[in-house]
C-alpha cells in the first residue's frame, strides 16, 4: 500500500490554510518527497513523518514555492546526524542551485548528496517499482512525476489449491509469490493453477505547474491516484493559460484522457478561500475528484 501525506496544496503564495505544494510518498518505511517549499520541514514534523526513512527528494521545477525550503530541509536532516546518503532528483539546474547553496549559504551536509538533473524517462528504480518523469508545459520545464509498482501476482484460489492437494499454510504463500510448490506426493503446482490474471501495479501521478499537456496524460496513464495542478476556476481560464497553469476542469480532463481512478486537485490559488467552486466544475467532468487540504492523508 503506498501511503501519500499532503504536506501543502497551496500555489505561490502560502496562507494559513495552504502551505506551497508538497507531497510525501510513502512505502514500507521508505519516503521520497516531491517538491520542497517553504515550511515543508515544519509540515513533515507535523504529519509525524521521520527524517530518518527519507529516501530521495525531487524537484518539480526551480520557481520558489516548489524548492525554498530544502536548503532549510537538508540542513535539518544534518543536524539530525543523518549519515545515509540521499538523493536529490530535478530538473537541470538542480545541480547549480545546490553548488550556488554550498558557496554562499554554507550549505555543509553531513551526508552524501547525490544530485541528479532529468528531463525525460525512468530515473529512479527500486526493488518492486519505478518512478519516470517528463517536460510538462509552464514556460520554466517542470518535470511531472509518476511513480508504478511492478505488477502483481493474480488474487490466490484457495479452492483450487485445495483441490489440487495444496494444504494450508506455508505452501500457499509460496504460490502467491509466483513460485511453484513441490507436494509430498511429488506432484509440482504451478503458480498458473492457483492464481488469476496478474494484476497491474498500484500507479501514482503529480504534475504541478503547468497547462494542459500530453505529457501530464501520458504520466497519469491508468493511475491511481493523479495528483493534478488546479490553480484556477473555469472564471480564470485564460489568466491559467497565461501564467502557465490548469483549471480544476482542465485537471479533470486531463484525468479522463488518462483513464486515472482518483484526481486530487492541488496547487490551489489563495483567492479560493472556499475550494468547493474548483470541486464542482472538476466533478462535472470527473466525478471521482476531491480537493487537497494540508495534512490530508491518501492509501492507494
């Protein structure tokens, strides 16, 4: 189960209720953070989040709200005597922000940072899973980011194990991780008996700041849960367009085209003081839409 902890939903500029956007992912203990504005290491204390199982960071793109708090944040986990390294995934540019910190903050980490620029593909791989990025639209190329498990084994027979002579317990797990089992009678069971069609990995979607574009569609393809920008209200879609953003309709679009399960609108401008307008227009087109709030918590 992958668990996502809203750490902000806001756009530019932060208020009470919205702090810039900021999202931690979590899997069996591992948490990558996406995007790292102003306040995110207070927030992250907040949803009880540890430093200690921070696996990587990635940036978005180089605009204020997504990056001004991570020297703040990189600083934090030095001084909480981190020694793992880390690293540290963005756009190109990435690598001379931190150079530029290390120079005229005294940026001093007590861990290796390992800083990586990306503009398209596959750029981080775990045991089970992947997460690729691509150029979204907003003037500045920020990346979107997508994150998909492997598939999964199909949901186990019991009946058919049973009946096959499999007996309870250890032995079923073996087939449900896709291994073939060796009966006392010396009979071999074949994980194709017992199991159904693989089904897909669980898929995970964010792409901020920008206007609609293939690349969001494509990144949110079948997913989860699309993680979406919704700066604006359909009253403002010609100001989205120029300053380089979507409405929440827009979003749920996007979500159509992309077959997504769930969209959560992010990135939500100050002027909505009541998001229940954005809500709306979104559900018009994508019922299954529901807006971010900070600290909120999502299971996929």
């Amino acid at each position: 189960m992958i668990r996502l902890v809203v750490l902000g939903s806001g756009a530019s500029l932060p208020t009470l209720q919205r702090h810039n956007t900021s999202v931690a992912v979590q899997r069996d203990g591992d948490v990558f953070l996406i995007d790292c504005g102003e306040g995110t290491q207070l927030q992250w204390r907040r949803a009880g989040l540890r430093f200690s199982k921070l696996r990587a960071v990635l940036i978005s793109h180089l605009h204020g709200d997504h990056i001004n708090g991570l020297v703040g944040f990189l600083q934090t986990l030095s001084l909480s005597d981190r020694t793992a390294p880390l690293g540290l995934l963005g756009p190109p540019g990435v690598r001379d922000y931190i150079r530029a910190a290390r120079q005229h903050l005294g940026l001093r980490l007590s861990y290796a940072l390992n800083v990586e620029e990306h503009s398209e593909g596959v750029i981080y791989e775990g045991s089970d899973y992947r997460i690729e990025c691509a150029t979204l639209d907003h003037g500045v190329a920020p990346l979107g980011y997508s994150r998909e498990e492997d598939a999964r084994p199909g949901r186990f027979d019991t009946e058919a194990a049973a009946s096959l002579g499999v007996p309870a317990g250890p032995l079923f797990g073996v087939l449900q991780r896709g291994e073939a089992v060796t009966l006392d009678d010396g009979r071999v069971v074949e994980p194709a008996q017992v199991l159904g069609s693989p089904r897909p990995g669980k898929r995970v979607a964010y792409c901020v700041d920008t206007r609609p574009t293939e690349a969001a569609v494509r990144l949110a393809e079948g997913a989860d849960l699309f993680l979406c920008d919704s700066t604006f209200g359909d009253d403002l879609t010609e100001e989205a367009g120029r300053r380089g953003h979507s409405t929440a309709s827009q979003a749920a679009d996007m979500a159509v085209r992309a077959g997504a399960q769930r969209l959560l609108l992010i990135h939500i401008s100050a002027r909505y003081h009541d998001p229940r307008q954005l809500l709306g227009e979104a559900r018009a087109v994508f019922p299954q839409s529901q807006v971010a709030e900070d600290l909120m918590e999502l299971s996929v």
